[in-house]
C-alpha cells in the first residue's frame, strides 16, 4: 500500500509540474533565439519571461491542479482506510 501511494504521489506530481516546466521550456527557447538573432548576451533577460510564463501557467490551469490534487487525497485516504 505504501509503494502504491508513493507511486501515485509522483505521477501527481509529474502530472502538476509537466506544463509548468514545458512553458518554461518553450520560453527559455524562445528567448535564446531572439538572444541569438539580435547577439544580445545578457543572462538576466531569460529570467522574467520564465517568469512570468509560470505565473500565467498556473493561473490559468489552477481549477485543473486542485481537482487533480483533491482527486489524489480522496485516494490517498480511501486506500489508508479513511472516509
């Protein structure tokens, strides 16, 4: 029961941090070829972008992590025995 459990909580969390990490990802890309292009060298630049894209991310698939997340904890609880 306990490997099931922590089988399940890593999915979740894979599950949660996939698209967080994918625009990340894209954005950082993106970033990189206008740094690329315009032969601006600056680290920083890639920061706020990444950012932000987490942040509108987030917020916009937020009712999709909470039903995932209290999906999970209805699990979790029915398989300890819980109500």
């Amino acid at each position: 029961m306990a490997v099931e459990v922590s089988q399940n909580a890593l999915w979740v969390a894979a599950m949660l941090l996939a698209p967080l990490l994918g625009s990340a990802l894209l954005v950082g890309l993106l970033v990189s070829i206008f740094q690329a292009v315009t032969q601006i060298n600056e680290l920083t630049i890639t920061f706020i972008p990444k950012m932000v894209a987490v942040l509108g991310v987030t917020f916009l698939l937020l009712p999709w992590f909470i039903s995932v997340l209290v999906a999970y904890t209805r699990e979790t609880l029915h398989l300890l025995g819980g109500p």
